[in-house]
C-alpha cells in the first residue's frame, strides 16, 4: 500500500508516495531535518540551495566513513576467525 508524504523544509514543500513504512519514513525525515538544522547553525548560511548541499556533504561522509568502519570491522573479523582456525588446527595437529 502506498502511503504519501509531504516534505516541508527549507522554504519548499512537496508530497512524495512510497511503500515504506510509514515510520522508518518518518525517521529518515526527521533525520533530515536534524541535519539539515545542524548545517544551519554550523555555517551560518540562509540560501537553502548551499544548505541543501552542505547536507549532503555530511550525510554522504557519514555513510562513507560507516561503510569504512564496517569494511574494518568485516576485515578484523575475517583476521580473527583465521587466526582461530589456525590456532584450532595446531591443536588438533599436536593431539596427533
């Protein structure tokens, strides 16, 4: 079922449909909103095109530097279990 929503910031509005939940969508919008109020008062501008990108900036380096810590986090993951399987086959080696 699709569910439409109306967006108000920056001195523009306009609806949207999707099949999202209703919630999540909600979520993202007011996350939006926060970042958008955080750019504002960080630069100290009004033109709601170079807010509007500023935004994005910082929403796209969030999600970057998430991906990284993620890769990180998967790489570590990856050391670890082989360094286990290593250490699991020496012992099972020894028992020999």
């Amino acid at each position: 079922m699709s569910n439409t929503f109306k967006i108000n910031l920056l001195g523009s509005s306009f609806s949207f449909q999707t099949n999202e939940d209703p919630d999540y969508i909600n979520r993202i919008l007011s996350y939006l909103e926060q970042e958008i109020n955080k750019a504002q008062s960080s630069f100290h501008i009004k033109e709601p095109l170079k807010i509007s990108l500023l935004t994005c900036i910082n929403l796209i380096d969030e999600l970057f530097r998430e991906q990284n810590s993620a890769e990180k986090d998967r790489t570590d993951a990856e050391a670890l279990a082989q360094r286990l399987i290593s250490s699991i086959d020496a012992a099972l080696t020894e028992e020999e």
